[in-house]
C-alpha cells in the first residue's frame, strides 16, 4: 500500500492524551520519527510506553491528540496503517489451534502477500521453527510463540516495526536471533520502534533513545557511540523526571 505522502517523517504524535477513567497515562506526548530510524523506548513501569505502543499500533483510541503513520491518521485510518505495520506484543495473538504455518498462512491471506507459501517457509526457517511448521501453537513454549509472533511480523515486510518488549521469554539464542532481525530490518531501511527495559541491548540496537516519564517524553537523543553505562547514567536522571 502505497503511504499518503512520503515526508521523511513517518510517524508523528501531537499532544497525545491518554486516560483511563480519571487516570492519566500520557500527558499531552509530542514525538516524530523519522523513516529508517531505529528507535528504543524507555521508561519505568507506568510511565506509558505500552500504552503509547498500542495507540501507534491501532490497537487503542486515544483520548485527545493527534497520530499519523505514513500521512495516515489514527484512528480514522486504522486499516491503513495496520496494512503497512508489524507488531510484536507481551502476548503473541497467535491461533492456539492452528499450526504454526496455518497461522502463517491465515495471516499472508489477511495481507494479500504473493507467494504466500514460499514466504511462510521462509519465515519459519528464518526464526527456526521450520521443523516445527506442522506442529499445533498449544504446544509451543513461550520462546517459541514469540518466534513465531516476530515472524507474523515480517510476513508482509512492513515499512514499520513495533516491537513492545521483544525479548521476554526468549532464550539467548532467540534473543541473538531477534537481535541480528532488527539489525537486518534497519538496515534494509526499515523503521524500528521497540519499547525496552534493557538498557544496553537498546543502546546497541538503536540510533535514537527516547526516555517517558509520567506520560511523556523526558528525554531524546541520538545513541552515537553511547554505551550502556552512560544510557544507565541518563536513564537514571530522566526516567523519573518531570
């Protein structure tokens, strides 16, 4: 699907507002990211970073503010976003009685992907599940629907990839794995927004740290060559911060 502009800004929040009842979760957050960028969220529990993600991903409305992914406007043109978007969640949303390449297969149908079948096997080769293609998701570790959730991701090669806490329940050869995934997908151009508490992991896989705070944004900055302690020493300043 063609974006309804192509500005070299791809994702773009003003005064966004969230509540829940009389609660606040995001207060009025302003951001942009640009097209290619790599981009780790973070911020301590309840400081809105999921929240936000499910907003960005079309999976909540929010209460005030404006949100545009590739020129589209949420929540009026969800579908068009969801179209040019792959979302890795804290659950997988896969199809416990399907197999894996069932689920990979209902999903390059909902994207309209060509040569879906060729795609799935690559797919499930790439995040080393293909031996267990045939296999019911219900008996699937934790580790293993996560795989197979970041290769729903890729399926229909999104220009946008949301990934809210990727590596739970990963070993530390799918953690490898999903890391060398991001790696691939920014450098093809892609753009990456994943929210994270690990701090080292962000500042070697991303270009751009952007910490939350009490609903909104406290602190934004290229990764350059920053290391993990100096993210940890900024972290600790900002995440508490406003």
């Amino acid at each position: 699907m063609t974006a309804a502009n192509e500005s070299s800004t791809l994702i773009q929040v003003r005064d966004l507002v969230k509540t829940y009842g009389l609660l606040p979760v995001l207060r009025g957050l302003n951001l942009d990211i640009e097209r290619g960028e790599s981009v780790a969220l973070l911020g301590a529990n309840g400081s809105g970073k999921s929240t936000f993600m499910r907003l960005v991903s079309a999976l909540s409305k929010p209460t005030s503010g404006q949100i545009t992914v590739g020129g589209w406007e949420l929540p009026r043109e969800a579908a068009a976003v969801r179209a040019q978007m792959g979302t890795v969640a804290h659950k997988p949303l896969l199809y416990e009685n399907l197999t894996a390449m069932e689920n990979l297969r209902f999903f390059a149908r909902l994207y309209n992907v060509s040569n879906a079948e060729a795609r799935c096997a690559e797919m499930l080769e790439r995040v080393g599940l293909a031996r267990r293609s045939g296999d019911l998701v219900r008996t699937f570790s934790r580790g293993m629907l996560q795989r197979l959730a970041i290769a729903r991701a890729l399926l229909h090669e999104p220009e946008v990839l949301l990934f809210d806490e990727p590596h739970t329940g990963l070993d530390q050869e799918a953690a490898a794995m999903l890391d060398a995934v991001v790696v691939d997908q920014r450098a093809s151009g892609r753009t990456v927004l994943m929210a994270t508490h690990e701090l080292e992991r962000a500042a070697r896989l991303s270009s751009r740290i952007v910490i939350l705070a009490r609903g909104a944004v406290s602190a934004d900055v290229p990764t350059g060559g920053m290391t993990g302690a100096e993210l940890a020493a900024l972290y600790a300043a900002k995440a508490g911060a406003r």
